[in-house]
C-alpha cells in the first residue's frame, strides 16, 4: 500500500524512485517486520500469561521439558501479523505470486492456531486429530497447488540441482508434488519445533537463501547467466522473503534460551507451508530439501523410529525428533539449538553452491 503511495511521487521528487526497486523494499520488509515484532511480542507475551495461554506438560518430550510448561505458546501469531503487514505495505499486490504464499501463511496458520486451541482446551493437552490436520493441510496443499499449476505460462518441469539439462516434465502431477511438498515441508518444522530457537534458526536460513533465489529467478538477465529458470513475477516474493526474515529474527529475539514464546503449530505450520510455496513457485523444489535439510533430518529420525520400532521391535534413537535423542546424550539445549544452526548454514551455502554448480 506504501509502495503504491510513495512510488506514485516519484515524478515530482526524483528520491521516490528508490520504491521502484526490489531489494529496497526487500530491506523496508524486513524493518518493518522487526519494529513489529519487537513492538507487539512484549504485550502478547504479557497478554498470554494473563490469559494462560501456556504449552502445558508434554508426554512426547524428556522431563526437563517439565519447567517450559509455563512458557506461553501461539507465538506463529505475532510471527504471521510481522509477515503479512510489511507484505502488504511494500510489496506489489498485483501480483499474484504474492497473494498466493499469503494464502498459504494464513491457511496453515489457521489449521495450526485450531490445534494449539484445542490443545489448550483439551483436557488431555491434545489438539486435533491427526486425521482431521492431515486432511486440512491437504486440502489446502491442494488449493496451493492448483493455484499455482493454473497459473497461466507456469512451467511443470522439475528442477534438480547440478543438472542442468535433466528437466522431466510432470504435467498436472506437478500438483501432486505441490501437496506433498507443502504438506511434508509444515509437518517437518513442526517436528523441528521442540527446543528453544531450534526451528526458527533453519527457517531464517532457508528463508534468506530462497530472498536471494526469488530475487534472480525473477530477473530474466540473471536467470539467463546463471541458467537457471526465469519465473516472471517471482522476483516481488523477495519482498515477502524479507518479510518473513525480519519477523523471524524479531521471534527468535524472545525464543532464544531460556524461551519466553513459543510459535506452536500456529507458527510452524504456516512458515513451512509458505517456504515450500515458494520453493515451488521459483521452480527450486530440490534446493528445498538441502537448504532445509534439518527438517528433512529431524523427519526422516522419526520416520525411522517408527518403523524400526514397528518391525523389529527395537529403537535407533533414545527418542525422536533427533534433537531430544541428544538431550537424553546429555548434551544441553544451547548446545544442539547452535550446532543444528550450524549444520543449517552450510546447508544453506551449499544450496547457494547450485546457482553456478551445474
């Protein structure tokens, strides 16, 4: 809205043109989405104490989990209000791309602020089937999908990194991957999500390597040098990447150890959910899966498990996600939030690595 108010001004005071670029409301995005959260964490920190909306004692988790019990949850709400406000502010909404990753944000953020109610409610401590969340996010992974297969001028070939002349075609099954991705990718960080700043730390990597990728893809002359696919349009989901980055780095403000907010599945169903939107959508569908390859790790740990469990009676890990497979090692939280933060930059360089590897 912003942009459309201040860029319109340039014909009179030639500084206005500054609006007309990416990369400068890119950093406008991730200002404001700072100020936000710093602004508004603090009073829906207190609020919540007040309204004991806490996460409650958890059976899935070792007992020195026993003192977060009292730790406020919902936090994804601050993180969904620090995303979509710089959005809407400065990006382009003519875009369509832009409105679609929302969509996305605001569906699973919904699916996951009716589980953390329910959770609340419950006199279990347990939220929503997992028959009706998996539904839920289907059917929209589904809605997502469409919303992008339909696009006029949408190119269906996949992309796989470090090959750059292996492109199959999937057609309307490209919708299939779209479910899956998006459906996989919420579930992923929310399996993340069980220490103080582990998932926020991958999402914030994940989500300035793919700023940088939707910056490109979206400009035709650097896509063409860098051979990599040229999405028109794409480049305004830099803003929106900005965005996200900004709101995340002002949660993890509050999440860091010893954590006053928690972003329960509100937060970490929809930040999965958009970045595999985006993924998609700057046809980069594999980069997903070596940049966020902590949430591939922590879902694969308890894919595992279950199974090794199911058919050999037996355990690989003391308990899954992996990360609680080291605190009952005895390594403290700090030390398996830095170094999974570790292993998550690398990635992200290594995903980085791709735009000239191929």
């Amino acid at each position: 809205m912003l942009y459309y108010l201040l860029y319109q001004l340039h014909g009179k005071i030639s500084a206005f043109n500054v609006f007309r670029y990416i990369t400068f409301r890119a950093v406008l995005g991730i200002l404001s989405a700072l100020i936000i959260s710093f602004i508004l964490t603090p009073y829906v920190i207190r609020k919540f104490h007040e309204w004991k909306i806490r996460s409650g004692k958890r059976e899935d988790v070792p007992d020195r989990h026993e003192a977060k019990k009292e730790t406020p949850t919902m936090g994804g709400f601050v993180i969904l209000i620090a995303t979509v406000i710089p959005t809407l502010l400065w990006a382009d909404l003519t875009n369509y791309y832009i409105w679609v990753v929302i969509f996305s944000l605001v569906s699973f953020g919904l699916i996951g602020f009716m589980d953390d109610v329910k959770k609340l409610r419950g006199i279990n401590g347990k939220g929503i089937t997992g028959r009706t969340k998996l539904s839920l996010q289907l059917l929209f992974a589904a809605c997502i999908g469409a919303m992008i297969f339909f696009k006029y001028g949408f190119n269906t070939q996949l992309t796989i990194p470090f090959f750059k002349t292996l492109l199959p075609d999937l057609g309307v099954f490209y919708i299939a991957l779209c479910i899956f991705m998006i459906a996989g990718t919420s579930n992923a960080v929310n399996l993340t999500d069980g220490l103080d700043g582990l998932a926020i730390g991958p999402v914030l990597t994940v989500c300035t390597t793919f700023m940088i990728f939707c910056y490109l893809v979206g400009n035709a002359i650097f896509s063409q040098y860098l051979q990599i696919f040229f999405v028109k349009g794409a480049g305004e989901l830099t803003v929106l990447c900005g965005a996200m980055l900004g709101a995340g780095i002002g949660f993890l403000w509050y999440n860091a150890h010893p954590a006053e907010l928690f972003m329960g599945d509100t937060g970490s169903l929809s930040l999965g959910a958009a970045l595999a939107t985006i993924a998609v959508i700057i046809k980069q569908e594999f980069l997903l899966v070596i940049a966020g390859g902590i949430f591939v790790l922590e879902t694969l740990s308890v894919i595992i498990q279950v199974y090794s469990f199911k058919l050999r009676g037996k355990r690989v890990f003391r308990m899954a996600p992996i990360h609680h497979h080291f605190e009952l090692k005895g390594w403290n939280e700090e030390k398996i939030v830095v170094r999974f933060w570790i292993i998550s930059v690398i990635l992200a360089l290594i995903a980085m690595s791709t735009l000239k590897l191929r």
